[in-house]
C-alpha cells in the first residue's frame, strides 16, 4: 500500500482542523467568558458570533466546530498511527454536513444577519478545504492504491 | 535462563509501537490543552478594560438630556455607539427599565461613536439635533431601532425620523450642520477615551462600573 499519497492530505487535514481549532475555541472562550458583549475599538462587535443564529440546543454552535475539528484532528493521529487507509472515508462522513451546515452559516451571516465575521469566516475556509481535498482523495481512490 | 530472554525480547517488539503511538497521542492532548489554555487567557485578557469608577459628575461639552428623575439618587450613565448592535439590544432594556423604575433612577448617554466614526457622529448630531426640538430620546430611539436604515441611506433615513416625529426639517438640517455641535461630539469622544473607555456599551451607577446585563431580569438584578 502506498502511504506516501495520502501523507500530504493528512499533514494538510492535520494543520487545517489545528487552526479549525484554535478558531473554535475563540469563539467558544469569547461565548462563555465574555459578559455581555460589546463593540470594541481593538475589533468588531461579535454582531454575528453574539447573534441569535450563534446558538443551537442552547449551545454555542463554535462549540459543535470545536467537536468536529478535535473529531477530525484525532482521525488524522490515528492515521499517522495506524496508516488504516478507510479513515478518509471516515473524515468524509463527518466533513460533508459540517461543510453543508458552514454554508449555511455563511448564507446566514451574508443575507440575513449582514455583516462579516472573520472568526467564522476563517472556519468556514478551513471546512471548505477540508471538505474539498477529502473529496479528491477518496474519488481518486488515492485512499485504496 | 536463555527462555526468559527471549521472551523479554519479543516483549520489547511488542511494547516498541505502543510507546511511539503514545507519544503521538500524548504530544497531540499536550498541543490541544496548550491551545486551549492560551485561547482562554487571551480572551480574558481582552475583556472590556473600561475603569471600574469613573468620576460621576464628568464635564460633558454637547447637549445634556437627562432621560428619568434628574434629582433620582440612582444615576445611571452609559457610554454607547449609535452603530452598536449590543448598545441597541442594551438600549431597549433600560427603556423598559425606566417605564417601570424611572422616579428613582436617571440616565445619560455619553456618545462615545467607537473610532470616532463618521456614520456614528452622523448619528449622533441628528439625535442632538432632534433634542433641539425637546424630541432628543424619541430620536435616539429611532436611531436604535433602524440601525440597518441610516447605516446605508443616513440623508433619507434621518429626514424620515424628522417627518415621523414631526420636527421642523430646516430647523433640523440646520442644527445638524452647526459646526460647534460637530466639534463638541468629537472633543467628547477624545475626552471619554482619554478617561479609558474604549468599548460600547459601558455603564456606570453612580461612577460604579455596571457589568452589562443581557436580561432585563439581570440589569434589575444588578442595579436595583
């Protein structure tokens, strides 16, 4: 089996949930620690991460981003660990309604809330890519060479 | 003797990729809890830095309007951005507020317009300039409720609050134009910061920083 295809995809989907991460976690610290918000002279005014769109069963949703890039994140280890070459597959599953749900929110954020948040922006980015690569990986069947 | 050797031998095989796996494992749980201790601390390091006192009788250099009991021993001041989505939503709780608790409390907006941004200061002439014809709060009250409305078209939205308050238009455009009223909104947004303000909505009883509350139950909770 030919590993060395499939490492830069896991290298790539390891940085990208690593930043996916980091992004969620923001947005959860800021949801949970912030009192009320607020309008800053550093930045925005977290008018989408604060909107009522920001919160789904009573979490915050950077909360369930913050589940599917660990989720992800863990698979990649498990590859690096295991080489099992279904894990693509697996991180398929799990990638294309978190890649459904962020256009969604992207639709969301654009028509109805209008206005931009970079944070999510950011997220939405790393899922797209995420999405597109493992798309390509496993119609290339690079996954089964 | 020779047995047990071997046996070690064949243990340490099978002990070798468990040992890098954990490594793997345990390197990757160290890099995420680090992330995640050092999203925390950044975040709390970022909040809202406004004093925690400010001095209750500041010199404010633009129009005073005193919404409540000027006399009320309770004297609410809030700094606040016309642009700003929470100073809107925060706005809305205090009038609610005031319809219930208004002979015991006074409030007064301090107009910090974040940046010193030009569509805020806009904003902010119209509702001094509205306060002119004694409708300040039914402007400022516009103001909030139409954020999406002035913030593209401001000539036309704020020439359909004139109408819909019933102000006389010259009169109006021609307070919005006096160019003391400009200077003094941007000479107060200088003085706010200086005193340390640098976020919207900040509220203040009696010069005691108020956290900001996100309920109606909780601003009474607060300051009641």
């Amino acid at each position: 089996m030919n590993h060395s295809k499939l490492k830069p995809y896991f290298v790539l989907v390891v940085v990208l949930s690593l930043i996916g991460f980091t992004d969620a976690m923001y947005l959860s610290a800021v949801h949970y620690l912030d009192g009320a918000p607020g309008c800053g002279e550093q930045g925005g005014c977290d008018e989408v991460a604060s909107s009522e769109y920001s919160v789904m069963f009573g979490f915050p949703i950077a909360l369930f981003g913050l589940l599917f890039y660990l989720t992800v994140f863990a698979l990649s280890l498990y590859w690096f660990d295991k080489r099992n070459p279904a894990v693509p597959q697996w991180i398929l599953y799990i990638v294309s309604p978190a890649f459904l749900f962020s256009m969604w929110l992207v639709y969301l954020m654009l028509f109805v809330i209008q206005a931009i948040c970079w944070w999510c922006v950011l997220s939405a980015s790393t899922t797209t890519i995420i999405f597109l690569s493992t798309v390509f990986v496993v119609l290339k069947g690079l996954h089964k060479q | 003797m020779g047995k047990s050797k071997k046996t070690k031998k064949v243990n340490q095989k099978n002990i070798q990729p468990d040992k890098s796996s954990f490594k793997l494992y345990a390197g990757a749980g160290i890099l995420i809890v680090a992330i995640a201790v050092g999203i925390i601390a950044l975040v709390m390091s970022q909040q809202n830095e406004a004093p925690d006192a400010i001095e209750s009788q500041q010199v404010v250099s633009a129009d005073v309007h005193i919404k409540g009991n000027p006399d009320a021993p309770n004297q609410l001041t809030k700094y606040s951005d016309f642009g700003c989505v929470h100073c809107a939503n925060q706005h809305v709780l205090l009038k609610e507020f005031f319809e219930e608790h208004g002979d015991n409390f006074s409030l007064q907006i301090m107009h910090f317009p974040i940046n010193n941004n030009a569509l805020s200061r806009m904003a902010i002439a119209a509702a001094l300039s509205a306060g002119r014809q004694g409708q300040y709060w039914e402007m400022v009250d516009l103001i909030y409720a139409n954020p999406t409305q002035w913030r593209s078209d401001p000539q036309s939205a704020f020439i359909s609050f004139v109408d819909e308050l019933g102000l006389d238009r010259d009169q109006f455009v021609a307070d919005m134009n006096d160019e003391d009223m400009a200077y003094k909104i941007v000479q107060d947004y200088f003085e706010f910061r200086d005193m340390g303000i640098n976020a919207t909505p900040t509220l203040f009883l009696n010069g005691e920083r108020v956290p900001n509350p996100r309920t109606l139950d909780q601003l009474k909770s607060t300051i009641l």
